[in-house]
C-alpha cells in the first residue's frame, strides 16, 4: 500500500542533529531540499477507496516516510506535518493532514467526477515537514483513488427499432448505441456486449471503439431474410461491464424485415486543433464542422450534436449549432481555471435508425504570445513542390524525404516535437528539430498508387501550437505481377459443320502494371496444339482452324498462355473447355430391322399378348436432333396394327378374328426432332396365322344395329324440332286469327296438313325402328373394333332407302379394321351374311 522513498531517507541521515545548525544554514539546506524534491518523483502512494466517508484514515506519513529514523529520539517532539496549500490546486480541499503527519480524506471521494478522462484517478499531496520554524523536507505524495463499481451500464434507450431490407446480403450491417457506465476504473467501465435471443443466430454483433472511447455497436447480417417467413426479430444487446460483482442493463432490439441508410457522415477532419483568445466574441463561431453523407434526401442530412463523453464543463462553455455545425464559445468568465477543452462532436444523419460518425475538438485559451512551428520538407526524387515519387520495389527503411522544423519562440514554446502517422511511413529524428521521413513497410503501386503523408509538428507551449505539412508520394510502376485470368477455366459454345475462322469466343485476362507491363499476348497453350481445330489472336479472340464435327470429337479441352511485355516478362495459364453443338446431318436408321425387307412369322392365339415386337432405330445426332418417333405409314389397310411412336412397340391395335389371317407388308418411317426433319423407312414383311379358338368375323347384323343408334338419336332430335315448330305456329295463328278470319282458315288448313304430314313420316320413324336392339359386352362400351349386337327381329331396309347417305358413313365409322371400302352397301352385307348363315 504504501511506495518508500529510501534514497532520500538515506540522504537524511548524512546530517547531525538539526539543533546545532545555525538558522541561515538551516534555511539554505530547506530551500536546498525543496528544489531537490521538485525534481524527485512521488514520495510515498497511498490507496482509498472512493465515497469512503470523511476522516477516512488514509496513511501515517511519518511512519511510512521513514524520517525519524535519520534523527534523534530527542527531536521527534519538534518535528510537525503541515499540508502545502495551492491556491488553484483542488487536492488541498480533499485531504488533510495532522501536525503528526496522519493523512484523513476531507470529504467523500468520487473518483467518477473527480477525474473524466484518466484511466487512473490520482491526486498529489503535498506535505511540508517542519523542525521548530524550518523546513526539513517537501513529501510528494500521491494518493490513488480506487474506483469501485457503483455505476451500471446504461443505454440512451431502452429500446431501439431497427430495419433489415430482405434483399440485404450476408454482412449487412446496422448501427446501435451504445451504452455508458459512469465508473472510471479500468476493469468496472470496461463493458462487454453480447447478443441474447439471437434465433438461429440470424444476426451477430461486432464492438469496435470510436476516438472518444466510446463503444460503437453494429448488428451485422449473418443470413439471408425472407420477410413472407418472418419479419418481425426481438433480440437483446446485453452490456456488462468488467466490475465484481458485473452489472449489467439489456437493450431491446426490434429488427423489422422491409424492402436503406448505409452510409456515415464523414467528418473532413476526425481532429480539430483550434486556438481562441480568452477575449473571443460569444457570436463569433470558434470553428465550423463540416461532414458529408453519400446518401440521398433525409438520409444525407447531417445534424450535430455534443456527444455523450462531452464534459459537462466543456456542455457550460460551449453551444453548438446543431444544422450548420458551427461551434460558439458561450461562456467566458471561469476560462482563466481550464485553459483546454475538448470536445466530441457527433455527427448524425437523418436515417432510421440514424448512422454517425465523431470529430474531436481540442480548444486552447491563447493567454501569452506563441507562434507555431514552420515545416519545410527536401525530396530526393521531385515531381511539384509537394509532390515526390519512389519506385514500388524501394526497401524497407529508404531515407525518401529530410524534415527540417523552425519555431522561433523562447522556451517551452520554441521546443518542438514532431510525428508522422502512417501504416508505410515513419519519422525519424535526425536532431531535436531535423528528421527524415523514412519507409517503414513494402508499398505496391497496384494496391495503391500515391500516399498523402502529413507531418505534424507542436510546440511545448501551454497551450501547444501545432502546424501540419502534407505532401503527396507518388508510386513508379515496375513489372512485379504476373497477369491474372478473370476465370480457371472458359467454357464456350459451338456449332458444327461451320466454315474455318468461326468464332468460339473470348478469353480475358488483367494485369494491374502499367506500360509493358500491363501489356498483354495470348497464344495457345499445348504440346499438340497443331492438332487442336482453334486458333487464338493476341487480343484473346478464339476461333476454329477448320469445320468442327461433333460426331467424331464433341468437346475439346486445352490450355491458353497470356504473357505481358513487361521485363522480365510473366505469364499465367487457364483451361479452355469447348462444346460441340449438334446440328441434324445425321439421318436415323434402323437397327432392328436391320434390313428390309424384314420377314416375321407369327401365329396369334386368344392368350396371346397385343405387343409383336420392338422397332429400334439409333442417331449420330445428340439431344433434340437425336430424339425419333415411329410412325406405320403402309401395309395396314385392316387398321389391325398400332405402333407407339416413341417406344417402336408394334401391336395389335384391335382383336383379331379368323379371316385377318394372312401377309402383311408393313411400312414403317422413323423421324427425328430435329431441323430439318430427317427419316429413314424399313419394311416389315409378317405372316400372320390365327389359332382356331378365335372369334369369327362380326355379321352386317351386329354392325347395322351399332349404326342404328345414331338414327335413332338424329330422329327424336327432328321430332322435337318439329313439335316445337307446330307449337309456335299454333301460338301465332291463335294471335292472328280475331283480326283475319280468312287469312286464319286458309292457316289453319295449311298446319294441318303440315301437321299430318309430319304425323305420318313421325309413325313411319317409329314403325322402321321398334324391333332393333343392342347388347353390350362386359366392357360396357361401345368400341367400333368389337362390337356385340344382335338383331332380335326383323331387319327394315326401308330406313336405308330413305337415307343410304347415312347409312354408308355410320358403316364406314363403325367398321374400321374390316377389309370392306366405303362403298359397301350394309343391305348387300346383310344379305350375304344371312345367306351364309342359312
């Protein structure tokens, strides 16, 4: 707990006795001894805890100081403690110290108010220890404040709404606040966040920290969004700082899922170093920020704000203009007690949920006259005045640039320290005002090709004065990167059957050197490439030496080769994958039958299955051009045979009877899908034999009462005409008749006839069909291939005399498959059927 000065104890213990020192040396040695401890450091540190109450012993000074031990026992009674008193000094009002050197804290300590910004809250004592009317020794002690953690995380809100577009992609991020903990120690205002009822960890949380120490929160995208499946998402940022215990606050988060502000505002400085006169008119702005936002409409329009780690003392002094970003010195009265203020400004726009970004502004009191330090910069390699290059392949720790620093200022003003903040560049002191800039990492033109260096110098004045120097590195190419393919492997599409120089397509390569470097060739790439049919021109146009045929070779695969012209010259390679596209050249053919003719025998019995057999046919062609179809276009004169045209299955497309024994010459044609459509034909030579247990040929009969069933339905449809006809005649006549009785008798002579007329052929309709039936077999259909009728009494052949038209094509529908031609009259049929019968 307590740090012991032991060297200037020992220092102590050189003297004799301080009674028989003169008083003139005494005072001397005291003066000595004050000047001596200025230039010491701490004398002793002590710990307390902060809100202890007052009177809280902190520390014995003469015990831990060690000083009696250096004087006799008899002067210890002449020895006194006495707390030094600064009139702008803070510490004296918090501590006080007893004539026997007990340290008691005057107050309650709050090391959150007492100190903002340090990470450590410390104050310094000091305490002068007398002998009688002399000073013996200045104590610098240092009493740390420890912070304990009686302060929460908490955020501005405890709610915030935040909007995903369902188009976003994984990545997309979303700002949050952040929260505050009004603890000041390492380890208690350090906070942790994490995100709670995060469901299928749809959404993560990345912590980065802004220049004001403040936490900056975004909730990044992790997965694809659909809004028609969810588009509502509860999670919690949880924060919890690093005390013991930890406390902790939660912040709701709402997530709504909608069809977007992703842009900050840019501040054009993230620091701003202004100086001000302590006479500085209130309404005069102290500087004026300025940031710009890449969005548009709302979302581009940027208000300022003082941010939350904004001192409350800074809050006092200071006003700003929240639209115009112009910052007003508004209080002037205590600005002797805190010559420095700085202040984080936020800037926001106006999105939803708004995206900020933060500036800092250090403003310094001018109270004395001091000048900032000029900068003059020499370049080893000059373009402009504040220009200078250095080629890509410079090493590391090449002298590139000599600084040289004048500020002609007395004292601490006139001392300058200087620094160059850059991730490839450093400064390095020559003397106390010369340097050189220096590389300090490789640099790559083709990452990028110029550098804005700026050379900051300041002043040891209070308060400091700085000045800045910028300047621009150019970067001279050299041919460093081999050139690059936009792809491993091309693949194109061709045709075939094209004339020599067709062309397949492009290849592409990048190379980010410039000049020759950046210059590039390709060429084929191949131990055999004079059997490959392409060639290639400098500019990575492929075409064919000759026609292509996808039957022989249907894909090619090879290698290019893309050079530069740089020197040494680099190269790379990628593969090249071509296609053959079919087109129809090749005709079908049979390959079962293999020749035609082709003869079959075959016997059929009632078992038998309907398939015969199975036509193949093959195609050179691919894809479209090689998919057939079959089709029987001869020898099928009995309609006996089907065949499916994409399977090639011939059978039988009906029942088979007795007499469709016999030869058939059966011709087949197979096509292809392609254009133009191309074929080939084969013949089918079959002998058919018919077992003696299949069913005799249908009778005229049987065919003649199917075809009655369509006269029948055509003879209620004219009855009904007819009636319907009489019906409004009637109605009609019955209107005309009060007005023209003449007219209405010579009418009504003319419907009757009419109507007896239609009576008597009606009687003849129903006398020609009355003994005519029809039985259906256990199929329950009426298929004209097998039909089951039989006549129950006599046949009429009247019907066919009054309408043999009709007759003759219900015959030719219903007797498909029959060897019988259109011609053929169903009376004639009957006849001969009924004669054979007999």
């Amino acid at each position: 707990m307590v740090t012991k000065r032991q060297q200037l104890t020992k220092y102590f213990t050189c003297f004799t006795p301080i009674t028989v020192i003169p008083s003139n040396m005494l005072l001397s040695i005291s003066i000595f001894f004050i000047l001596l401890h200025c230039c010491q450091c701490v004398d002793l540190i002590y710990h307390v805890q902060e809100e202890k109450d007052a009177n809280t012993f902190v520390g014995d000074i003469a015990s831990n100081s060690q000083l009696f031990a250096s004087l006799s026992s008899q002067n210890y009674e002449h020895i006194t403690f006495t707390q030094l008193k600064r009139r702008m000094s803070s510490s004296s009002l918090l501590f006080n110290v007893t004539k026997s050197g007990k340290l008691y804290t005057a107050q309650r300590l709050d090391a959150d108010s007492l100190c903002t910004y340090n990470k450590e809250c410390s104050k310094i004592v000091k305490v002068a220890v007398r002998q009688a009317e002399a000073f013996l020794k200045v104590l610098k002690i240092k009493v740390i404040i420890e912070d304990i953690n009686d302060h929460q995380p908490v955020f501005s809100d405890k709610q915030i709404d935040l909007q995903f577009y369902e188009t976003d992609g994984k990545g997309t991020k979303k700002s949050a606040p952040s929260a505050i903990d009004g603890d000041m120690g390492v380890l208690n205002s350090k906070i942790n966040y994490r995100l709670k009822n995060n469901v299928n960890q749809t959404f993560s949380l990345f912590v980065s920290k802004r220049v004001d120490g403040v936490s900056t929160l975004e909730i990044i995208l992790e997965k694809k969004l659909d809004r028609e499946i969810k588009d509502l998402y509860l999670v919690q940022v949880v924060a919890q700082d690093g005390g013991s215990p930890p406390q902790q606050c939660i912040l709701n988060v709402h997530i709504s899922v909608i069809d977007e502000n992703d842009n900050r505002p840019v501040f054009f400085k993230n620091l701003y170093n202004v100086s001000v006169k302590n006479t500085h008119l209130r309404m005069r702005p102290v500087v004026i920020l300025s940031a710009k936002d890449k969005d548009s409409g709302e979302n581009s329009h940027v208000s300022y704000y003082f941010s939350p780690k904004t001192s409350a003392i800074a809050r006092d002094h200071f006003r700003i203009n929240k639209e115009t970003g112009e910052i007003f010195l508004d209080k002037t009265s205590k600005l002797n007690e805190k010559m420095t203020f700085k202040l984080f400004i936020e800037a926001r726009d106006g999105g939803s949920p708004p995206l900020s970004s933060i500036a800092t502004v250090i403003v310094s009191v001018l109270n004395q006259e001091n000048n900032a330090p000029t900068i003059d910069v020499d370049f080893v390699s000059v373009l402009t005045e504040n220009t200078t290059k250095i080629v890509e392949s410079t090493k590391v720790d090449s002298f590139i640039a000599y600084v040289m620093v004048t500020d002609n200022d007395v004292g601490h003003n006139g001392e300058v320290t200087c620094d160059l903040k850059h991730e490839k560049f450093k400064l390095s002191a020559i003397s106390s005002k010369e340097y050189k800039v220096i590389l300090k990492e490789r640099v790559d033109r083709e990452i990028e090709d110029h550098y804005i260096i700026t050379i900051t110098c300041q002043d040891h004045g209070f308060p400091p004065l700085q000045r800045e120097r910028k300047f621009s590195l150019q970067l001279m190419d050299v041919n460093d990167v081999q050139p690059m393919f936009t792809k491993d492997t091309f693949k194109f599409l061709t045709y075939e059957n094209e004339k020599p120089s067709f062309p397949v397509g492009f290849v592409n390569a990048t190379d980010p050197d410039l000049g020759l470097g950046g210059k590039l060739s390709y060429a084929l790439f191949d131990k055999d490439q004079f059997d490959i049919p392409f060639k290639i021109t400098d500019n990575g146009f492929i075409s064919t030496r000759k026609s292509l045929d996808r039957e022989q070779n249907s894909i090619y695969k090879f290698q290019v080769l893309v050079r530069d012209n740089g020197s040494p010259s680099l190269n790379n390679t990628a593969n090249v994958i071509v296609e053959i596209m079919d087109e129809n050249d090749n005709a079908p053919y049979f390959t079962f039958p293999s020749v035609s003719p082709f003869s079959l025998d075959l016997h059929y019995h009632p078992q038998s299955d309907t398939e015969i057999t199975v036509l193949r046919a093959s195609d050179r062609d691919s894809h479209v051009n090689a998919f057939l179809t079959y089709e029987l276009i001869g020898g099928n004169d009995k309609r006996l045979f089907m065949i499916n045209a994409h399977s090639g299955i011939l059978s039988f497309s009906r029942a088979v009877y007795q007499n469709d024994a016999g030869s058939y010459e059966l011709q087949f044609i197979v096509k292809d899908s392609g254009n133009p459509v191309l074929s080939a034909t084969t013949i089918l030579s079959l002998t058919l034999t018919v077992s003696n247990k299949t069913s005799t040929m249908l009778t005229a009969v049987q065919i003649q009462s199917s075809d009655m069933i369509d006269v029948n339905l055509v003879i209620i449809i004219v009855v009904v005409a007819v009636v319907l006809s009489i019906a409004i005649v009637i109605f009609i006549t019955t209107c005309i008749v009060k007005y023209n009785y003449p007219r209405n008798a010579n009418h009504g002579t003319d419907v009757n006839t009419s109507y007896q007329s239609r009576s008597e052929m009606r009687n003849l309709i129903y006398q020609t069909n009355n003994r005519v039936s029809m039985t259906r077999g256990q199929n329950e259909g009426m298929s004209p291939n097998t039909p089951s009728m039989r006549s129950r009494g006599q046949f009429y052949p009247e019907i066919e005399s009054q309408k043999p038209s009709t007759m003759i094509r219900t015959l030719s529908k219903s007797s498909q498959g029959f060897t019988t031609s259109d011609t053929y009259h169903p009376l004639q049929r009957w006849t001969e059927t009924t004669k054979t019968d007999i």
